[in-house]
C-alpha cells in the first residue's frame, strides 16, 4: 500500500517555499510580509494556482481566510482541517506561518500524487493576520472564524500608515472577488496545524517531530514606576526618587517570584521606556512590561495575581501602577489527535516527543470548535520572527510526511 | 555709609526677570530660548537698553559673548568680571542662567543708584550658548573667551533644523554690528558667577546664599550590553542570553561600588535603550548611561576606573561594552574669592553655608584664567531644567545683595 507520507516530495515543498519568500524577502534571508497586503495576494495567488493543480476548491471567507479543498468520498462529512497563516513579522523569517499552509498543500498534493482518497474532505486553510504586525492584535482570522470576537471589532485599527483594518480588509476581498465566498466558521471533524516550534527544544533533543500537548497560558502586565526627576549632578542619591533604581528593585523581586527549578516558567521583560530618557536627569518614570506564561493554569492564575503585591513591596521611593492588559488560558489540545500524531510519526519512522507550545498560534482559537492539535519541526537554535529563522529542508519534509499520514487517518 | 546692598531693588529685578521670561514663554511659566535665536537677540536688546540708562559700555566679541562695563575710577585697572548666560534649555525655568546676568545688572545699578564709584571697573557678561540646547557642547562661549577651545571648532555644528553654529553665530553678529567689537579673551582681576542652586541643599538647610567651593567633577559611560533575542515564549530562562537581566546585574554592581555613606557621589543612570524593544521578546541588546560625579578628583578617578571591571564581573550571560565619553575634572574656585562672598554674606546679614556645585557653569572655564568663585540661591525642590523651577523674589535679591557687596569689595 502506497503511504501519502511516500509520495510527499523535499523538493517541491522547499522550492515552493522559497518562491513564497522572495515575496517579501528582506536582507539576510528574511521575510516582510504585511498581511493583506499586494505581496499577501501574491503570494496567496501563488498558492491557488499550486491547488488548482491537484483540481482542489479555493474559496474565502469574509475575514479573508482563504480555504484549499481536496474532495473526500463522503460528500456529507466534516472535513479535515489543517493550515496556518502567510503574513510574517516585519522582520521575519521564511518558515513561521508559511509552512503550515505549504506543508498542508504538499500533503493533499501526496495524497493525490498517491491516488489516495480519503473518506472526509481535507481543508488547507491559510487565517489572515495571525501575526499582528500591520494590524494588532494578531490571529484575527481565526478569532473571527471561531466566533471568539466579531470582525467589525477591528474595523477601525490602523496600521503605521493609517490605513484601517476594515479598508484593507475590503480591499483585499474586492481584489479576490473572483472566488467563491463561503460563511464565516465550520464544523471541522478536526484541526492540525503544523507550525516551526520558534523554540530549542527538538533541536536540542535531536527530535524530528513535536507532538504538541497544549498551548501554555500568558499573562501580559505593564508596570509604570513613577518617581521625581532630579537634575543627576545636584540631587544627593539619598534624596533621590529614582524610578531605574525601583525598577531594579522590583524586577529582581520578580525574578525570585518567578523561580523555577523546572524552568518550565517563562517570566521576561522585554520592553524598557525611561523618562525623559537623559544621561544627566534622574528618571520621573519608568514603565516596563512583563510577559509570563506556563502550562499550568493554576500556577499562571498564582503567579500572576503575585505581580502587582511583589512589586510594590519591592519599591523603596516611588510609586507603582500594575495593569494586566491580556490573559490566556493555557489551551488543551485534543488527546485523540495528539495519539494521532504520535502514531503517525511511528508510522512514518519519524522520532517524535510531546512538548507544549510556548507561542501563541491560530490553532488555540480553534480549540472550542472542534478536536485541535498541532505538531511541530524543529527550529535552528530556537530562532524565530527573525530573518535567521531555518529548518532544513529534509527536517519541514519530515513533519509533512507525519502531517499527510495525521491528516489521512483523521480523514478515513 | 550707603552700602551697594541697600540700593538692590528686589523689585526692580523682578520686574526685569519676569519682562524676559516673556520673551521665549512656554506654559507652565517655562521659558524656550535657543541661543542666537531671535528671541535671544530680543532678551540682549533689553538687557543693553537697561545697562544704557546708567550709562554702562556695551560690547560683544567674535563668539557673540556681551559684555557690560561699569567703569571704574582707575582706567587701568583689570576688571571684576560677573554674569552668566541667558539661552534656556528647550524646557527651561526663569532662572537658570538669566539670574546671574541680571544680578550682576542690578549689582552696578545698586552701586549707581548709590554713587559708589569702585577703582576697577565691573564688567558683567552674558556668554553664549551655556546650555548646549541648540548646539552641542554647552558653555561655548565661555571656552571659546578662555582659549578653551577656537570658536572654528563648532562652525559645524548643526541645530536640529539644520543650521550651523557658524551660520548662527555670524547672522547674530551681523545683527549687532552696531555694538562695538572687543577681542576674544581678557585677564579679569576676579569672576564672580550668580546662579540658582539646582539642588535641594539650601532650601532643606534653610539657607539665603550658598558660597560655592568647587565645581565636582564628572565622568560620563555608556554601556552596551548585547545578549541574544528569543521567544518570550519558547526560550527556557536557563538558556537565555537576556541583557536585561545582565544589565540589572551590572547597576546592582555599580551601585555597590558607588555607595557613600557621605552622600557626596553622585551616580545616576538616567538613560536606558533596548532592542528591540517589544513586550514579547527577550532583548537582544541594551543601552545604558552613566552619569558619575564628585568633588574629590581622586575620588573621581578611582571610582570611575573601575567601572568596566565592576560591569565585567556582574554579567552572567552576555557581553559589555563600556565607554567613556565625556571626562571633566573637578574644578577649584579661589578661595580669597569664597572669603570675600562670605564675608559679603555677612555684611549683608544673610546665612551662607559652603557648598560644591552639582552641575556645570561658564565659571568653570574662566578658572585657568581668573580667581573665580560662585554663588548660588536655592532653587524650589532643587527643580530646574523645568518649567517648575522657581526662586523667589526676596531670595533672588538676598543673591544679588551679597553679590553686589562682593563686587565692590572685589573691585575696591
């Protein structure tokens, strides 16, 4: 018996994907590419005609979520659903997003080099915007396709340019009101994204292909400390109210806070703004952010609410305002397709190990709407949303072969 | 007899400062008066129009400094050289700068208005350029009059619309052509500089005047720390190369070593730039200045030589770099200078306390050339470089009055 993960083809899979990144391409083999943008239809035109190819349907959805479909033999049943996104940080790589809807393509595409039909239809859908980087917040595609926050939500958010997300929106389904247009939302039998694990983990572990258990949970503070500026020659540091030196103090009673013998925990602050930001004022205010997750729900819930109280005791001259402005739950994917996958990748002869996700992705709003998985490949040196991001071509054509084999046996 | 402190007009110098505070008002009773500007030129004009109705000369040299000359009974006698400058910072107060040039104008129109005639004449001066706002360094006038520095130097330096210092400078001239031209450069018999404190030691001391026993000196870094950016998500913290974190391990370093239980060293680390910047990701790389300062230049170099060791030694996971960019010795004024201001104080029957200068004044480059001393009134919260900043009306005057007795002693 021909297996679809035989007939997955290294070579087209890597060369489509490079024609992908040429659109966009940025120094250092990186990628810029805006959703909704003329370089997002270029690239989705690209794609339609690759489907075509095979004889799938193209469709799109009013979030301009664009739907590939291969036929099953059961016209009633609830088709297979697999993809990712096409946008890119602005200054991204070539394999984040892009290679969930390459690889999804290139397994339909084995199956039918195959000959192989499955009893469900299988679906390659590509979300618009997951990436947030014209239009913020990212995954709105698959927000809206799940019914999790209604579009005219974001109608009115800019970008740098000023143009809104409802204009660009617009736009971009006029440019492809050539294809048939389908409802918002579906009724899947099941979903599984395959996504570059934007982590160390399988490289690490010289891994093949990541299993992926749930999506662990974030919380996202802003702190704003707020002293007095002072002039750094004239006021004596003991009469200092230094909102830097606060800072310290409080970062580092968050650090013993966010201990983890397991290093399972993620506790990081990325972003710094100091005012008025001079070598020779003392600071009136420093705001800074904080970026937590993990796995456990409990452990989120319990070392998040500790934020604010640590930090204020930690202060020892200037006031502090704590805002949490986003919470995610850690999400739980399901276990039948996590078996799934395990089995597809023993199938294929492929090494794999069962990890949680540490990044947001499309697949965690699709978690209410029907059995979601995702797996991983392995990402060099963990990079990503950078132009250094890489997987090797033999490595994205090994978590395609478990991708084709998951999705063929979902859909018999 | 009529001492030249009983004909101050507390008054009358009020009026005058508020007059120029108009001239570049911004709100909350700042002042934004670039220097060279025509708001600069407007301020000069105003000044010359006053010293005129005592009959004072008025002169200008080839770095734009004005110089205004009571005359003395001896022709050949060197000058008692006092003044300050009149451009603001962007954000400025009422004060900084323009109070020692109109302390030093109300002085000889005390000793006028009393018809002392001192044997060597008073010079007062506005020097150019002091605060570096418009064109960096500050205090070119003054370097340029000491041979600090040659004007041709800064010719092109350019403001933030583009225009050069030289330009600038010859436009001013061009302007004030009609004002007799006097070289660059003179042997004073003494300089006496009046200025708002900028630091909070006289008012918590409940103190009229401060005599100025040093200008400290300084030493500015800047250090880069440059770690690796990651996923806030997916990189474990045990592997992460995060310059935050190292940074807040090299000022927690720092602070060690700059402790004083004296409270005489100043260490301030008022500017801090990360990249990229974003909630989400670990920083690849951050920024950080230095601002070290003390009277004592042993002190001074000691402390500031270990520096990048200290630094060195805190990080645990990435590299620094330290530079130094900026290094000013700590300056002494002349001590029959210091004793003629205290005595002055007394005279007058105001309290005097000693103290060294936290910021930088024109006075420091007059001290190669000239005994030179300082004397400073408190300044409100030891708020200045702000629109807050603020000295009242007697205060001032309580200043000038020491001032002006100390003038006439120095020119006696």
């Amino acid at each position: 018996m021909t297996r679809p993960a035989d007939t997955v083809s290294e070579s087209r899979q890597w060369d489509r994907l490079m024609t992908l990144a040429r659109l966009g391409a940025i120094p250092g083999d990186g990628v810029n590419r805006p959703c909704l943008s003329p370089l997002d239809r270029a690239a989705r035109r690209q794609v339609i005609a690759w489907a075509r190819e095979i004889g799938a349907e193209v469709s799109i959805d009013d979030a301009a979520n664009l739907f590939i479909r291969r036929a099953g033999s059961d016209p009633d049943a609830a088709p297979v659903l697999t993809g990712s996104h096409m946008d890119s940080q602005p200054e991204g790589g070539r394999f984040d997003g892009i290679y969930g809807v390459i690889a999804g393509l290139e397994a339909i595409t084995a199956l039918h080099d195959a000959g192989i039909v499955t009893r469900r239809p299988i679906e390659v859908v590509a979300w618009t915007n997951e990436e947030g980087g014209r239009f913020a917040p990212g995954c709105m595609g698959s927000m809206a396709w799940a019914g999790h926050t209604p579009l005219s939500a974001w109608a009115a958010v800019r970008d740098p340019a000023g143009i809104t997300f409802g204009a660009a929106l617009a736009e971009h389904l006029a440019a492809e009101a050539d294809l048939p247009r389908r409802p918002l939302g579906s009724r899947p039998h099941a979903y599984l994204e395959a996504h570059i694990e934007q982590g160390p983990m399988l490289e690490a572990a010289g891994i093949d292909v990541g299993v992926v258990t749930g999506i662990q949970g974030s919380r996202w503070f802003s702190v704003t400390i707020t002293g007095a500026s002072a002039h750094a020659g004239t006021a004596p540091v003991g009469t200092r109210q230094d909102p830097v030196q606060d800072m310290l103090r409080a970062i580092a009673a968050l650090n013993a806070l966010t201990a983890d013998p397991t290093d399972t925990l993620r506790f990081t602050v990325g972003r710094i703004d100091v005012l008025p930001n001079t070598s020779n004022t003392v600071a009136s205010q420093v705001r800074f952010s904080i970026d937590l997750r993990h796995p456990d729900r409990a452990i989120l819930l319990r070392t998040g609410d500790a934020i604010a109280a640590t930090i204020t005791a930690a202060l020892k001259t200037c006031r502090a305002e704590v805002q949490e402005h986003f919470h995610a739950i850690p999400v739980r994917v399901a276990p039948p397709v996590v078996e799934t996958v395990a089995a597809a990748a023993i199938a294929c002869g492929h090494r794999a190990m069962r990890l949680p996700s540490g990044a947001f992705h499309d697949a965690q709003f699709v978690v209410p709407i029907a059995p979601t998985g995702m797996l991983f490949v392995p990402s060099r040196a963990g990079i990503s949303h950078n132009p250094a991001e890489y997987t090797a071509p033999a490595q994205l054509a090994a978590g395609t072969r478990v991708l084709a084999e998951s999705l063929a046996r979902l859909a018999s």
